[in-house]
C-alpha cells in the first residue's frame, strides 16, 4: 500500500481536518453565495467608483487576487491589490476600499484602514469579526461576515464568492455570475469525490502522484498571466503552509524575458525541481505558443515536469478547479513530510515579536 493510501495515518497526521476543509470546498462555495446574496448594501456605495483597491496579506490577500485577476477584462476600472502598511496615493474618495481581513486583526491591514478611512474612501470590509469588526461599527461602512474558526487559507470561499455578490449589487454586475458558482460547486465536488480525495487510491489520484514527485524537491509552477497568475500564486502559497516546503512560481510571458535564461545553472539543483505548467483554454495563442517552447527547454534541466489543464466550462470552474488540485497536493505533501498542515508556527512567533512594539 502507499503511504497516501493510509487513510489512517493521513488523518492522524492532520487533526485539525484540513483535508475534511478541503474536501468541503464545494459547500464552502455554496454557503459562501448565500452569504453574498444575504447582503443588505446602499448601491450607491459603487456610484461614481473610478477604481477599486483591495487591502490584505496572506490567506485574505488571495481571493482579492482571485477577484482582480477574474474580472481583470469584464469591469471598466482598475482594480489594485495592497499589501501594505501603507496605501498608494490615488486612493481617494472616488475609491471603492476593500479591507479583507479574515482575523480582523491584521496589523497592515489595519493600518492601511486608517489611511483610507482619512481619505474618506468608500470602505467595503470582509472579516469574521476583531478589529475590523468593531471599526465597522464605529465608522459606519458594510462588513461582510464570514464565519471564524477556519486558517485564512482555508476560506478562499469565503473571500472571493460573497464580495462578487456585494460587488454586483452596487453596480458591477459582471462581477457576479451564478451560473459560474453553480458550475464550480459541482466541479469541485466531483474532483473530491472521484479524483483527488483521500479515498481514491494512488494510481487513479494525480493529486497523491504529484505530490510524491514533489517530496524532497522544489516545485515551481509557472501559468499564464491571463487569470490565472492567482492559481500559480495559490499554488506556490499553499505548499508553502501546508508542507512547510519552499516553492516558487511565475508567469508567462514575463518569465520568457528573464527567468528562463536561468535555467542553466546550477545543473545539479535544477535536477532536484518539479514544475508545472498550469494551462488553460483562455491562455493567449502566443503565450500556449511560449509555454510549449519554454516547457522543452525546461525538460533538459529539471527533474520533471508536468502540465496541469482545468477542468470546467465556465472560467470561475477552471479557475477552482486548478486552485483546488493544488490545495490537494499540499495536502498530501504536508503527509510525506510528516508535518501537521493547519499551524504555521514561524508567522505566530513573527506576529508576537512584532507586538512587542506597537506601530
């Protein structure tokens, strides 16, 4: 039997159910579309908006990401993710805000929400409660409430589906296709239930195999820029909290003027990587033209590498689906390496060392 195969050794190794979070993603979205259309907001909160900002770190960061990179050709104005203590100088009054904190407590997010509350931006907050919580109360701006108790990374669900709603009912209505939620309910759930959860053997689970071929090497993934520089970035994220392993990701056509020329030394390491490719039917022409090239180069020097297509119809679906292989790869690799998935013990030390010192 392989080690993967051992349902029981998987579960001991994971007693906070983060694999249980991943497989429930599909209800995570499902819930997560209630919450949204469960909003209650002034639509003249987007009326006259020249552009959006999101600000966040981590976990709260991705599904901003998810939403910059998701409506980056359907809306008419930029939209901007920070992740600063700081905030650029165009936010201003024109400025629809997004503060996403899923503790309420994040220091640089917090910190940002002062600067945009003095510059009578239009706040939009997305937290389980905290701080930011009781600042909504105190400053009078909407908070959509998600539930607590899940790691940041867990609820990618929740900060990605119910703002598309809010951003919808004030008036950016592409922003919101529940068609496209439905889709990646489903397809989401089959992928748990018939490929990648923990009761589908190793030989028919891509997500165990890919995860062995990246035991004790370094995964780089790299993707189009076109949607999906948020599922390489995810990607790389999850590893790196699930497995505590490093990994690195990005993304084509950049990587073509820069990275790739890198892929020459040092040989005996390049040996030790595992990339992927993620691919896409929505991929520029001359960028599938660039990841074949830059894929045969890659073969002479890396270890392996793989090339991972999305499943789905709709580019909500495709988008999940990718993220949601590899949230099952850090999974599986956090088993090999024999470390519990859910705590990240090096960011609490780093968050108690900082409080030491108020900002």
């Amino acid at each position: 039997m392989n080690i993967l195969d051992n349902k029981a050794l998987l579960e001991k190794n994971d007693p906070q159910k983060m694999a249980k979070l991943i497989h429930d993603f599909s209800d995570q979205l499902k819930h997560a579309e209630e919450i949204g259309t469960s909003l209650s907001l002034d639509p003249n909160l987007g009326r006259g908006v020249s552009k959006i900002v999101f600000s966040g770190l981590g976990g709260s960061a991705i599904g901003a990401d998810f939403i910059r990179t998701y409506l980056a050709y359907d809306l008419k104005i930029p939209i901007f993710v920070n992740r600063h203590y700081r905030l650029p100088a165009f936010v201003d009054d024109s400025t629809l805000f997004v503060v996403s904190s899923y503790s309420g407590d994040t220091e640089e997010t917090m910190s940002s929400l002062r600067e945009g509350l003095k510059r009578k931006a239009r706040v939009l907050a997305v937290s389980s409660g905290g701080e930011l919580g009781k600042q909504s109360r105190a400053h009078s701006f909407p908070l959509v409430q998600i539930p607590g108790g899940f790691s940041p990374r867990a609820a990618l669900g929740y900060s990605v589906v119910p703002l598309l709603v809010a951003l919808a009912k004030i008036g950016f209505q592409a922003a919101y296709r529940t068609d496209e939620i439905k889709e990646a309910q489903v397809v989401t759930r089959n992928l748990a239930e018939s490929h990648y959860g923990l009761d589908i053997p190793f030989e028919k689970n891509l997500a165990k195999q890919y995860a062995t071929a990246c035991f004790k090497k370094y995964p780089i993934v790299y993707s189009g820029i076109d949607y999906f520089d948020v599922v390489a970035l995810r990607w790389r994220g999850q590893i790196e909290e699930n497995s505590k392993a490093l990994a690195s990701h990005h993304v084509l056509p950049e990587m073509n003027h820069n990275e790739l020329v890198g892929w020459q030394h040092p040989k005996e390491l390049l040996k030790e990587t595992t990339v992927f490719f993620l691919r896409d039917e929505a991929d520029h022409k001359r960028v599938q033209m660039r990841m074949n090239l830059t894929r045969d180069v890659i073969r002479r020097y890396a270890g392996k590498v793989f090339e991972v297509h999305s499943q789905g119809k709709s580019l909500l679906a495709r988008m999940f689906s990718l993220i949601y292989l590899g949230d099952w790869i850090s999974f599986y690799l956090s088993c090999l390496y024999q470390v519990d998935p859910t705590p990240v013990e090096v960011i609490k030390y780093l968050k108690t060392e900082l409080a030491k010192e108020s900002i």
